[in-house]
C-alpha cells in the first residue's frame, strides 16, 4: 500500500477516480451522501437529488452518516440529508495495473461523542504472517476463493505477489503457502512465482490466482488458475492452470494455457467433481457476443478427459440484461452437483445462476434488480438517485445447497449528459443479505460504531485521495460468506475504524468484521470485530468456505499505511498476507474484540457523560467537561495509538454535577492519543490530537 510522506495537502480538494476498470473508458462522478441503505431501495431520502457543483478549492464538506445502532433484529433507519450535502465532483483519471481504481479511505471525526454504544472483550487473536507482496491490489470487486482446508488441520493459500520494488511489477504472479498440520512450510515468505525459474508456477507474468481442490486420477492435488498479464502496454487475458503433485506440495506446474492473449481475465473457479467450471470477463474490449460487450463468459473443463466440454457460454438470460461485462463482479461457488453463479456490478442487476446437475442447465433469479436495466453506460440516458450494488457481491452455499448472498449498496444517479458518466455515492453504507428461501433482502452489517454519535464527519481531500471507500466502492465492502458444520453461516466484510486514524493525514484504517446467523439467515448476531490492533490496515479477506476444526480459515492482506500504490503512485512498500485461525465457538459467543451491542441488550452508562475535549488539537493542557448523575471516584488514563498507557491521573471524588477535568500533556510528542474517564465500572474515551 501508499507510504505517504507528504503533509497538509489533503484539505482542499475532494478526489477520488471511480472508473473501475481500463475498458469502460468513461469518467464517473463522486456525489457524496452518507445514506445508509433505506427500507425501499428505490426511494431516495434526501429533500433533493440533483447533485451540485462547487468550487473544489473553497469546500470542507461535514456529512452525515447513520451508523448501526443495532442490528437486523431491530429496525433500522437511515438519517436522510439535506440538499446542500448531495454534491457531484469531476475526478481525474488515475494509472491503473489490470484497470481498477481502489483507494484510500477518508473518514475523520474532529469531535467523537461518547462512547455508548461500545462491548470490549478478552479476545487475542491468534494471526500470523504467511506471505509478503509489494503487489497491493487483490481484487477489482469480489474476493476470489484463496483459501481451503483439508483433514487434520491443513490449509492451502494462494495470493498476487511480486517481490520487487518496481512498478511495472515484473515478477507478479502467484504467492503459495502450505500448512501441514504443525507448521507453514513457506515460513512467513511462501513459495512465489520467480522469472529465473520459469518451471514453478505461471511461465509468464500473471496475477488474481484461485485454489481448488481436486482429484488427479485417484489423486488429492491441488489447482491453481490465474491470468495472463502482460504489464505496461501489452494485452492481457486468457488463463494459466497449474497443479502439484498432491496436497502441500509448492512446486505447481502449468499444464494448460487457455485463449492467451485475448481470452477472459479475472477468473473464478469452482470444482464439482471432475468438472472446473470458470468464469470471467473477455479481455478484448471489441469482443462482443449477443450483443454484449466484454461478457462474462461460463467455461467447463472436464479433468478426467482432460478437454472443455463448454466454452465461452453467456449464460441463460444474461443478453438480455446486461450490456458490458464488469471485471472481478462476480462470484461462484459449488457443493456436490450444485453450482452457484453471481453476477452484478453498478447499473446492473445483481442475478444468481444455479446449477444442480454440474453445469448442464441453469436457472436465473434476479437477487436485486436495476430498473434501468440492461444499462449502456455510453447511452447518456439521464436518470435520478437509484440503488444498485457496488460489484463486490458474493454467493456462499450451505450445507444443505441452499444459496446465500451478501452484497454492499450503492447509490448513482446521471443528470449530465455532457460529462462522460455517471455520479455515485462513496458515503453508502451497508451491506444487504438474501437467500433463495426466503428470497428478500434485509441489512445486516455496516460501518461499526464505536461510539454511538449520529454523525461522522468527513474531511474530503485531494484528487490522489479519497473520502470513506475503496474505489467505487460501499464504505462497509469486500463481503466474504463461510458456513460450519452445524450449517450457522458467517459473514465477514472490511469496514473504515473510526477510532483508528493514521494522523499524518487524518485518513481511517480498515478492519475485518464479522457477523452470523444460527437459524438460516432470518436473524443476525451483532457486528464483533475481528481485528482491532491501531495503525494496520486489514483488507481484502478470503475465507475458506467450510469451518473446518471449528474455525473460520480467513486470510487478508495487511499493511501500516493506508491506501493502493497503482492508485496513489507514492512509495511501494512490502505488504503482509496475513492467516488466523478463529474458533466459532469465541464468534457465537460473542468472545471477540470491540462489539456493537444491541440496544435491546446494552447496559447504559447512567452515571456519567463527557463533553468534547478543548483544546483540540491541544499543545499543552487540555480540558475534558464531565457531568456526573451522583458523586464517584474518577480516574483519566492517556494512551498512545498502540493502547500504551503513557499517563494515569489517580482517582479523585467528583460530586454530583458539571466538572473540569484538566491533564498535562505537553510531555507528549505531536500525534493522536487517547483519554479515557472511568468512574463507577463505566468508560468513555476521546481522541485527542497534540501538535
């Protein structure tokens, strides 16, 4: 990720390029509105949706965000804003590495409230680095399936990597660890493609691997599929298959080069059997079929016969809604016979293809339609404030085959029909839940409060820096779906910490969060963080499918800087692929980190409240209101980023009413620190800024 180093540039100008991929070739708009997702998903609830310009050099925009108070249990209502707060911003255009725009996230609060609404628990995480890539972009949408589990405690991953500190990036290709049921083989490195050594992995550069298992003539092994990628100004497209000797072994070779240059890219694959069926989009951005440009495109192989036995297959329907195929919005996954296919992306429908005979017929269910569908993005049809997905959908499959879908929203509309494009909402929040069943929809995780405060504020920055996403992205993004033995199923999705700032340049890190459901998708669990540690940045989970020993299997990349380098261009540096190991008892038992405590559940502090702090930021002393209900002992503990106590003001009684508590901190060295009060067993803490 971006290594920033410079300073005091990101308060004037509002950035951030959401084109999401080189062979759409049309600028897109920001307007920023921080909705979450209303109940009718059609209806805008602002006074006004027509989006304004503005002088960028001039604007600090304050928007409003309702956060998850509670979950899907209890109602759930959007704040809606005022006009003045709907505003479009032209971007300019960023260099990109396979087309995509990922970004930074940008979501300061100058003045958190109390904490309320806020469950710590004893939970240590038990992680470990598995890999390191200067590579920094895993996805353009959906995360692939990495990761997979076998008997015994062994589990497989698969990432981009590149070793070099280059921006063409020369060696990318695929990263593989192993572990054996004691140890990772690869160490905290892995095993890596290496142009010096052309007989390991892809024979050429290459990128967005995914692993399978599968069954080589009575054999357990392993397959690996990835892309060809030219770099620079060559074409990109078509697929690598490489496979080992068996299970563990990490000298994989290809032995099967699929339509390269000119074939899709972006695969996902999935096994049933004897048969690996794939999807992707073509490459050739003049390749249309029925009609549609760049389609996504269904293959089958057969790996007994060693042959495909379906190419090139546009899927039943998806002609008729669908004008341009969207790189990396899709997802699939299978069980047995059964295979599960989505796909979706803005301005489209996000629409489900299932399988129950390996791929022989198909039948089409729209999980979430677009009204203006099929939608060219070249027609200029104007149109006003819609909802749609944000391209990063994915489908998990239960026990019992039954289809499980997690998707973020999003929100665009198009007034111009002179700029190119279409505007969109970076500001949504909230990820969506469906399943075949019951077949609604309902809202089930967003953005964790922290503290219970109505409104974020956010500080908009310059055109290499965006403001609450990742890309075009929802603020909660990158859904993961996973189910255990007893057929509980989880969600885990990245999300901006707002407690956690990367103070050079107030820009949020992310964390991985995680939700459940214990009776098939009708009710979910509260939102548990899963990592929580200060300045890390954790994104792009993967998550093996099945529980296996218990545990969720997740990996995720990790970085101390926020940001992507294809998009910034600042310094590359090494990025970790991080695994964890996490019990579903400690999940369902609500044993992990911070926690968003229901409403309905919560044990309210009734004994104190705080004001904001002032100075702040501060450079000597600082002030911090207390109100008291009843006289207590109250105690202030100064922490820095890390959660390091620095200082402690021992406990002094307080009587009922309006206090000033006063602390010294001109010892401390410029940078975000943290007060926490605590009086009667109860805590609030607020963020504080030296300079």
């Amino acid at each position: 990720m971006i290594n920033r180093s410079l300073k005091g540039v990101f308060s004037t100008v509002i950035g951030i390029m959401s084109q999401r991929y080189d062979f759409l070739q049309k600028t897109t708009f920001v307007v920023f509105n921080m909705s979450l997702i209303s109940e009718n998903p059609y209806v805008c609830k602002t006074k006004n949706n027509i989006a304004k310009t503005v002088d960028m050099k001039k604007l600090l925009l304050v928007l409003s965000l309702s956060p998850l108070a509670a979950m899907a249990q209890h109602p759930f209502n959007a704040k809606p804003l005022s006009a003045d707060k709907d505003i479009a911003v032209k971007m300019k255009p960023y260099k990109t590495d396979g087309g995509v725009i990922n970004s930074p996230v940008r979501l300061y609060k100058n003045n958190p409230a109390p904490q309320t609404n806020r469950s710590k628990r004893e939970f240590n995480l038990n992680e470990v680095v598995i890999g390191k890539t200067h590579y920094d972009l895993m996805t353009n949408g959906a995360m692939p399936r990495r990761i997979v589990t076998y008997p015994g405690g062994k589990v497989s991953v698969v990432w981009t990597n590149s070793a070099m500190e280059n921006k063409d990036f020369p060696d990318r290709g695929t990263g593989y660890n192993h572990f054996d049921g004691s140890k990772w083989i690869g160490q905290d490195k892995g095993y890596v493609r290496e142009p010096s050594d052309l007989t390991k992995f892809e024979p050429e550069r290459a990128g967005w691997p995914n692993i399978n298992k599968i069954n080589d003539n009575g054999t357990e092994k392993e397959l690996i599929v990835s892309h060809y990628a030219a770099g620079g100004n060559g074409v990109s497209g078509g697929t690598f298959w490489m496979k080992n000797a068996n299970v563990g072994d990490p000298n994989f070779a290809t032995f099967l080069t699929k339509d390269k240059p000119n074939g899709p890219i972006w695969a996902r694959t999935a096994v049933t059997g004897n048969k690996v069926h794939w999807i992707g989009v073509s490459s050739d951005t003049a390749y249309t079929q029925d009609g549609v440009k760049t389609p996504m495109v269904y293959y089958r192989y057969d790996l007994s016969k060693g042959s495909f036995d379906v190419e090139k297959m546009l899927l039943p329907g998806y002609a008729d809604r669908v004008r341009r195929g969207t790189g990396d919005e899709y997802s699939i996954d299978a069980r047995g016979n059964t295979v599960a296919i989505l796909a979706g992306g803005s301005a489209n429908d996000l629409t489900l293809w299932k399988s129950t005979d390996n791929g022989e017929n198909w039948a089409m269910t729209i999980v979430d339609s677009f009204p203006l569908a099929p939608y060219n993005p070249a027609s200029e049809t104007p149109f006003d404030t819609l909802w749609t997905n944000d391209g990063t959908a994915t489908v998990t499959l239960d026990n019992d085959g039954v289809a499980h879908v997690f998707f973020p929203r999003m929100r665009i509309i198009n007034n111009n029909l002179t700029d190119g494009g279409y505007q969109y909402f970076p500001g949504t929040d909230g990820i969506m839940y469906w399943n075949e069943t019951t077949k609604t929809s309902q809202v089930i995780a967003a953005r964790l409060n922290y503290d219970n405060d109505p409104e974020t504020d956010i500080l908009t920055g310059t055109t290499a820096q965006a403001q609450g996403s990742y890309g075009s992205n929802a603020l909660s993004t990158f859904p993961v779906g996973a189910v255990d033995a007893d057929n509980n199923i989880y969600m885990i999705y990245s999300s901006p910490n707002e407690e956690d700032i990367y103070f050079d340049d107030e820009t949020n890190f992310r964390d991985l969060y995680v939700v459940f459901s214990t009776d098939g998708g009708a009710t979910w669990s509260d939102i548990q963080s899963i990592t929580s540690a200060p300045r890390e940045e954790d994104v792009f989970p993967s998550v093996a499918r099945d529980a296996a020993d218990g545990k969720l299997h997740l990996m995720w990349m990790r970085d101390v800087d926020p940001g992507i380098f294809l998009v910034n261009e600042g310094n590359i540096t090494q990025n970790d692929i991080m695994y964890a190991a996490i019990p579903t008892d400690d999940i369902i038992e609500g044993r992990l980190g911070q926690v968003n405590v229901s409403i309905n559940n919560q044990t309210a502090n009734n004994l104190f409240t705080i004001g904001n702090a002032y100075p702040n930021p501060a450079t000597g002393t600082v002030t911090i209101p207390v109100n008291l209900k009843s006289s207590a002992k109250v105690s202030v503990k100064v922490t820095d980023m890390l959660g390091k106590t620095l200082s402690m003001q021992n406990e002094s009684t307080l009587g009922a009413g309006s206090s000033n508590l006063t602390l010294d901190l001109s010892n401390l060295t410029p940078g975000v620190y943290f007060c926490q009060v605590n009086a009667g067993g109860y805590s609030q803490t607020q963020k504080i800024v030296v300079r």
